[in-house]
C-alpha cells in the first residue's frame, strides 16, 4: 500500500521542488513564478514527485514531470500526468504543449506525438522552456484535448 497525497503546490513547497528539479536535471528557469501550477504528490513527508501545467490561454505547457528515483516503477509518474492531463481539460485546454530531451518514449502513452518546435502555439513560446530553459534539440511534443 503507498501513502500518496496528491496536492496543489504553495510557496512552502518551493526548496523541495527545486530539489528534485535539480537530482532531474529539470530547468528550474520560470518555475517558481508558477509555483501555484505545480501538482505534487508526497508519500508522508517526502516529495515523491511532480508535474506542472502553465497556462496560456486555450493552451498549456506540461513540463517538470519528475519522480523521486526511490519511487520510480509504480505508477507514479503516470498517474501525475493522468491528473494533471484531467484538471488541464477541466479547464478547458485544448492543447497541451510539452519539451523533453529524456523521455519522449514516456509520453505518446498520454497521446502526446511528435511536432516540429515552430508549430507550437506561440502563446506558449513567451515560456521560460521554449525562451532557452531546454536547449533546441530537445523534442517538442502535442496533445489535443
Ligand atoms: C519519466 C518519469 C517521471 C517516470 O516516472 P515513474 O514514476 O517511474 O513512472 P511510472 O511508474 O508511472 O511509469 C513507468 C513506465 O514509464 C516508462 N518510463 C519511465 N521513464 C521513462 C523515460 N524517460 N522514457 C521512456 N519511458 C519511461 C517505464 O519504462 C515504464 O514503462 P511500462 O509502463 O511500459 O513498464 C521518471 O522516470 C523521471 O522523473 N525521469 C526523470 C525526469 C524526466 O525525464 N522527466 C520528463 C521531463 S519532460
């Protein structure tokens, strides 16, 4: 049995956030000023992972998907994305716009495919990631809700 809470983040969550950004190799450019986008889930006391969906308009970006290596393999990563991917069409988000250098064989699971960077929508590009946080080979991906 797992102990998970799944939660909205606050400012208190900031250090543990950026921690688990940084054992990831995740940017941390951009994040805090959207702290309040941030979907964590803590097993007890200890921040087990994390998702976060900006906002722009009819669009979002879904980026800082992390788990905590120790809870690697059960499930948690997708069932943060699962929730995430729901509250965003809740919303009303037509489109979900994400970039990853790791794990574009993680993603199509949700039904995210494959675009070229430039056909992103632009409201999407004033991002911290699309800026310059994820360098330009990392791959841009889509879903349509
Ligand atoms: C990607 C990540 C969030 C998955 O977390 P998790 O809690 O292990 O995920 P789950 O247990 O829900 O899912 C495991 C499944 O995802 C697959 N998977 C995990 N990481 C993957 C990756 N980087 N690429 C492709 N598939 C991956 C596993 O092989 C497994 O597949 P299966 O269901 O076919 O057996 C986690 O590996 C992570 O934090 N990676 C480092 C940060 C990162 O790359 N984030 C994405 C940035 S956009």
């Amino acid at each position: 049995m797992n102990d998970w809470t799944f939660q909205t983040a606050n400012a208190d969550d900031w250090t543990r956030i950026a921690q688990l950004l940084r054992d990831n190799d995740l940017p941390l450019d951009g994040a805090e000023m959207h702290i309040g986008d941030f979907l964590l889930v803590y097993d007890g006391q200890t921040l087990a992972g994390c998702a976060a969906l900006e906002r722009y308009g009819a669009s979002a970006l879904l980026r800082s998907v992390a788990t905590d290596t120790r809870f690697r393999g059960r499930g948690l990563g997708q069932a943060l994305v699962r929730r995430i991917l729901d509250i965003a069409q809740g919303e009303g988000i037509r489109t979900v716009i994400l970039l990853t250098t790791t794990a574009d064989k993680f993603f199509p699971r949700f039904g995210f495919k494959v675009i070229a960077r430039e056909a992103a929508p632009e409201a999407v590009k004033v991002s911290a990631e699309f800026q310059g946080a994820c360098p330009t080979s990392a791959i841009t991906m889509q879903l349509s809700l």
